[in-house]
C-alpha cells in the first residue's frame, strides 16, 4: 500500500527557473512565476505590434521640403537625412514663444534621450522640432547640458501644424514622428497617433513612452508610476 503523500512530503512546487533570490519564499515564487509569464506574453505582444508596424505601407509624401532654422543656419526637411540613413525620426518638443517655461514632461523624455542619442544616430536620423526661435532653443539646451540632440526650430514653417505637433489655436502638442526619404521623395511613415485617442481611465495616451525610461524605471517598483506625480523642471534638493 502505497503511503499518503503529507504536506512535508509534497514534490516541490514547479517553477519557471532554478534561480532564488535570498529569503524568498513559496508563496512570492508562485506570484512572481505568475507574473513572469505575463511578462512573456508582453513580451512577445510588443514584438507582434513591432512586426506590424514594421509592415506599414508608405504614407503620404510630404507636401513641401520644409526649412527649419537651426544653430547654423537654415536647414531643410531634406537635409535631415545622412548619407547612407534613410529614416528621420522626428519630436515635436512643446515650446512656442507663448510658452513662459519648455513642457517638464518634454523636457523629462529629452534629458533622457540626450544620452541614447550617439546611439540612436549610428542606424537613423534624429530631429527635435520645436516652434521657438532657434537662440531661445539653444538657452535652453544650455540650461539642460544638452550635448547630442540636433534641435531645429519650426518657427517659420507648418510644420507642427502638418504632422500634429500643434493645434489650429497654435497650442504646442507633443508627437513623435517617422519619415523615409527614397531617392528625391520623403514619405510619411509613423506617427504615435495614440495621442490623437483617449487614454483608458488613469493612464493617459502613453504614445511614447516605449522611449521614456522615466515611467519604464517607475512601473517596476511597488508605487508605480504614482497617481499625481509627474516630472518638474528642476527639484530642491
């Protein structure tokens, strides 16, 4: 006759992985093997979405080669574009002449992508677009110790207008956009149009933030990404 089998005799539980961390117990294992499998499935979402996108047919070509003021000079939508790299990834960076102080929350994505742009720029083009004259831009990169954007200013072009970055009342909205230029011709490609949507309840667009490791660090601790808090210009110490 075989023995009952008794809670001290149970065959341990399986598990995704063989690794523990110090003093975990059954119970924070099984949760966490829950959530590790929805991590997976995330995972392999985001790949699924990324697949379609990278599918996307043309869009539209772009009406006119806009020209753009930056620290050097003017510059064209045209000119954007490297030798060798057929993409521009552009963002609309929310500060007019109307606008006492630069958006925080802008301002929070590009402190960070000011680092990841040396690595950004080795595969396509970066743009950050803003309607400012380009010297108030430049202070304020300055203020920021911006050293690897290449900002333009649109104050003398539609182009915010065009691509979504500002509203008929000429209020400064943010959007990230991508072209492609094959041979003479820029074509549309990509825009994070979950902000022209309403967000689901407490959540907001988030149209970028899949670039803005502020929110990505915050959705990995206990609080969150926290129901009031969002990014300032500067914090006491």
């Amino acid at each position: 006759m075989s023995k009952k089998t008794t809670g001290r005799h149970r065959p341990p539980r399986r598990t995704l992985h063989s690794e523990r961390f110090p003093g975990e117990g059954d119970q924070y294992r099984a949760a966490r093997d829950e959530l590790l499998r929805a991590e997976i499935d995330l995972r392999r979402r985001i790949e699924a979405v990324s697949a379609l996108r990278r599918k996307l047919p043309l869009g539209g070509a772009v009406p006119q080669d806009y020209e753009f003021e930056e620290p050097t000079g003017p510059v064209k939508l045209s000119e954007l574009f490297a030798p060798g790299k057929g993409t521009l990834v552009t963002y609309n960076f929310m500060y007019s002449p109307q606008m006492e102080h630069a958006c925080p929350a802008c301002t929070s994505l590009l402190d960070s992508l000011d680092g990841a742009a040396p690595h950004i720029t080795q595969r396509v083009n970066l743009a950050i677009v803003a309607k400012s004259p380009i010297g108030r831009i430049r202070e304020f990169a300055q203020e920021r110790r911006w050293r690897h954007l290449r900002l333009v200013s649109s104050a003398n072009n539609s182009f915010n207008g065009d691509y979504h970055g500002e509203t008929a009342e000429g209020a400064q909205m943010p959007m990230l956009n991508v072209f492609q230029k094959r041979g003479r011709q820029i074509r549309h490609i990509y825009a994070t149009e979950l902000r022209l949507l309403p967000g689901d309840k407490g959540q907001g667009t988030r149209h970028v933030d899949a670039i803005w490791p502020l929110w990505n660090v915050f959705d990995l601790t206990p609080d969150g990404r926290g129901a009031k808090w969002s990014p300032k210009l500067s914090y006491e110490a």
